[in-house]
C-alpha cells in the first residue's frame, strides 16, 4: 500500500521527540502491509470521523487516515496525536 501524507500530520510529527518518530515509522511501515492491520487494530471510526480510519502507534497514540477511491491501495496520513486527535 502506497503512504501520503497530509501537510496537518507532517508538522505534527516533526514536533513529536525522536523515539516517538522511530516508533511511528516502524508502524507505518507495518501498516503497508495489509496482514499486519489487525495487530494494528486498524478501525473505522464514527461520528464526525465517519469517513476515516485510525490504527495504533502505541497504547496512547493514534493515527488517523483515509483511502483514497482515487487511487486505490493508497492512504493518506491526516493527523497523529493522543485520542484527542478524534476531537479535532
């Protein structure tokens, strides 16, 4: 699966400390790979999130993403944070 980045996850993750960017890459490098979603625990999310996704980082920190039905087998990181990235 193909990664983009949305500009709002780029900035976030650059004021994020450098164990935490590790962690994360080694996860979204994971989360390429569609037999690793389940470890993840990669989920639809509800609400105003409807349309988008999330998986795991750690026990405190999310990802939330999109597919994009322009271009199939592709997701597009939009924010990173603690689960108050769900009240943005």
């Amino acid at each position: 699966m193909k990664v983009l980045y949305a500009p709002s996850f780029v900035r976030k993750y650059k004021n994020l400390p450098h164990s935490l960017q590790l962690e994360i890459r080694e996860k979204i490098a994971l989360f390429q790979h569609k037999e690793n979603h389940q470890t993840l625990h990669v989920h639809k999310l509800r609400g105003k999130l409807k349309d988008q996704y999330s998986f795991r980082v750690n026990y405190k920190f999310r990802v939330v993403f999109i597919y994009t039905p322009e271009m199939p087998k592709t997701a597009i990181l939009m924010a990173i944070g603690d689960h108050d990235v769900y009240n943005r």
